[in-house]
C-alpha cells in the first residue's frame, strides 16, 4: 500500500494516513484480514510520531475498518469496503438532497433535474 | 513499568534565576521535546534529572527509580548526549570504548563495533577529528551498546546540518520502534519536533506553560491575522501575543477561542509560532 505525507495539504497527518488507508481498502488494494503496516514502523518510515499513527488506527477501528489485536497488527476487516460503500451512498443522499432543495429554490421540475443528471453523467463517462 | 521518566514538582532556585515547580511524565516506547527560549530551564531541567545540579525542591524517577537515591542503578539503563562531546579530545574511539565499557556490566562489544560501522565511525580516530555529528553519534553509539532504556539528549541537533539532523532523527525513531526505548530531547530547533516527537514539555522562564501529547498541544493554537482596524480590545484579551506592523497583524489565540474571531484569517500554528508568541507576552510582563 501507498502512504504519502503531504506537508502542505494543511490536512491532518492523521487524517492524510485515515483517508489513504480507506481508498486502499475501497480499490481492493487491501483485502479482508490483511495486516497495515506495524504501527511503530511506519511512525518511524513516515518520520512522524508514534502517537499520530496510533490516532489514525484507532479512530479506523473505531469507524470499523480495521481491528488492533495487541501484539499482532492491525487487520482490515471484511466489512471494511461494505461500509466504506454504504458512507458514501450516504453522502450521495446529502448532496441529492441538497440538489432538490436548490432545484426547488430555482423551480426546476422534477424531469428537468433528472436530465441535468443525465447530462453530467454523460459528461464524466466522456472524461 | 511504563514510566521511564517522572518528574514531579522540580525546583531550583539560583541567585538570578528560578526553575518552578516542573512535572512531567515520559511513557515507555515515546519520544518527547523538550522546548523553551534560550535560558529557560531546559539544560537546568536535564541536569537536575542527571543530579548534575542539587534539587532545591521535588522528585524525579528513572525508570521507577529515585535519580539520588538510587543513583548507580537508574544511570545504567541511561544514555546521555550533550551539544558537545564529554570524552576526551585525545582519545581514539577504541579507547573510548575502553574507558566507558568498564562501568557497564552489559557493555556489548560486537554491537559497539557495528554500530561504529552503521555511523561509518573508524575507531582508530581521535574524538578530536571527528566531525559534530560524528561525535554526537559515538555519543550514541556508547548509550546503545549498553543498551540504554532512556536516552537524554541535550540540544543534540544544534550546529548539525540537516543531513546530520535527519540521520538523528531516524536513528531515535529507529530506537523507539519496539516500544522498548524511550528519548527526551531538549531543542530550540523545533522544526525537528514537528513531526517526530509523540510529546512535548514547554518550560518558559523557568515555569512549565504545557506538557502532553505534541498534536493536542500544537491543536490548542491558532494564528489569526487581519487589518489593523480588525484589532479588537477583545482580541488583545484573548491573544497570546500580538505581532502589529503598518499592514495589518498577527497573534495567537487558543482553538476554543476562534468562534469569536471566525471572520478574520485563521491558521494552524507551528510550535515555533507558539514558542515566539508566548514567549513575548513573557517579556511583557518581566
């Protein structure tokens, strides 16, 4: 797996290491039941405290990614990509929500909004 | 035992300068930074942690023992590195080993020999040729081969260039890795902080301002700048320094504090933002 710091991102180092990790477990990159790298090493690979990588494998565990198991690693779990997928159908609901509520505003009917749709999802399958 | 290092309540009183009531706690397996302005109590903290200098006041642990009373036993599981080398000039590196081997009854020559070739040391030199960094990593060198639990290193990094700055680093994050090891450092470079210390101790003028995890602290503060014209009575209150020029201005505020000021320009502060800011206000009251 690949795991690049920025400095100037101005996004936590915590946060760089969680968001890496879920697009590795999203690709398929990262199975079910393989390990992350030991905690310490890559503190020490990184050159970035042991405490910030214990944050972001924490907090993975808690959002139910990944499991510590003292003295063996932390694993990827199996529901890791169900979950990741099912947060961002999530995400898709808020945005569409919040397009409907501006189609309102703009008093756009519903058929127009569904071809404003069509339309940018031709325009990504072009890309 | 998962304390290395406690100090709790030091004090030292000198004619012209005080060092007041410092505690702080050092886990196994962590580095810490030891941060503050020149002639803040850093090196007056790590010889008293040393009984370098008699303590007027307090109380201090390695690894669970009593720096005075259990002086020999705490210094064996101890490493020690100053800005400048402690041996003698004159010495080749094999006397040094020599000389140093004999206190420590799990003195390892083997390991001492690799290291000296990991550092790229030749133990037929004098300490006095080698360069800054050379002999800060002998200084190292010595502490490993006798396998020291904590290891105290004093300004190491100042008067290093940075390939030799970054080579520390990775030799103390090398040493930390098993979780076995822990490293206080004193520094006013804190650039070297930024990323690889797991906590920090900021003494200024001889009190202690903070100790505790490096992000936590590095979180607390924000710098907000803006026009002059922005420069509220209420900002001066909450700021903890306020840098003013023609232009505009700079200060440092507490995290918790920005709602108020959420219309002026906030960023994330740097330790050395928070040192200077703080320090300041210091001077200020003085």
């Amino acid at each position: 797996m690949k795991l690049i710091i920025s400095n100037i991102s101005g996004i936590p180092i915590y946060e760089q290491i969680k968001q890496q990790v879920k697009s590795a477990i999203m690709s398929g990159e990262l199975h079910a039941d393989e390990t992350l790298p030991s905690l310490r090493t890559l503190a020490k690979d990184l050159k970035i405290s042991v405490l910030t990588v214990t944050r972001a494998y924490t907090e993975l565990e808690e959002e139910g990614f990944v499991k510590n198991i003292q003295g063996r690693g932390c694993f990827v779990l199996s529901r890791g990509s169900e979950l990741l997928k099912e947060q961002l159908v999530c995400k898709i609901e808020n945005s569409l929500s919040e397009a409907i509520n501006a189609a309102r505003v703009a008093e756009l009917s519903g058929e127009e909004l569904h071809r404003l749709l069509d339309i940018l999802m031709e325009e990504k399958t072009d890309e | 035992m998962n304390n290395y290092l406690e100090v709790k309540n030091l004090s030292k009183s000198f004619d012209n300068f005080r060092l007041h009531d410092i505690s702080f706690t050092l886990p196994k397996g962590y580095i810490m930074g030891l941060i503050g302005p020149n002639g803040s109590g850093k090196t007056t903290t790590i010889k008293l942690i040393l009984n370098m200098l008699k303590r007027t006041e307090g109380e201090v642990k390695i690894l669970g023992l009593d720096n005075i009373a259990d002086e020999q036993a705490a210094k064996k599981s101890l490493g020690v590195v100053f800005d400048s080398n402690y041996f003698s000039d004159d010495w080749k590196v094999s006397q040094v080993e020599k000389s140093v081997s004999v206190f420590y009854e799990n003195w390892n020559t083997q390991r001492f020999s690799e290291l000296l070739d990991k550092f790229h040391i030749s133990p037929a030199k004098k300490v006095k040729e080698l360069s800054k960094g050379m002999q800060m990593k002998l200084m190292i060198a010595c502490a490993f081969s006798y396998d020291a639990k904590l290891l105290i290193l004093d300004e190491p990094t100042s008067g290093l260039d940075p390939v030799s700055r970054d080579e520390l680093l990775h030799i103390l994050s090398e040493y930390i890795e098993d979780g076995e090891h822990s490293v206080l450092f004193s520094t006013h470079i804190t650039g070297d902080l930024e990323r690889a210390a797991d906590y920090i101790t900021y003494i200024s003028y001889g009190e202690l301002f903070f100790s505790g995890g490096k992000d936590e602290f590095v979180d607390s503060f924000r710098i907000v700048k803006g026009g002059r014209e922005e420069l509220s009575d209420d900002l001066g209150k909450k700021a903890f320094g306020i840098r003013d020029f023609a232009t505009g201005f700079e200060a440092l505020i507490k995290t918790e504090d920005i709602k108020l000021f959420a219309h002026l320009n906030v960023e994330p502060a740097t330790i050395d933002d928070i040192v200077v800011f703080t320090s300041k206000r210091g001077e200020q009251y003085e």
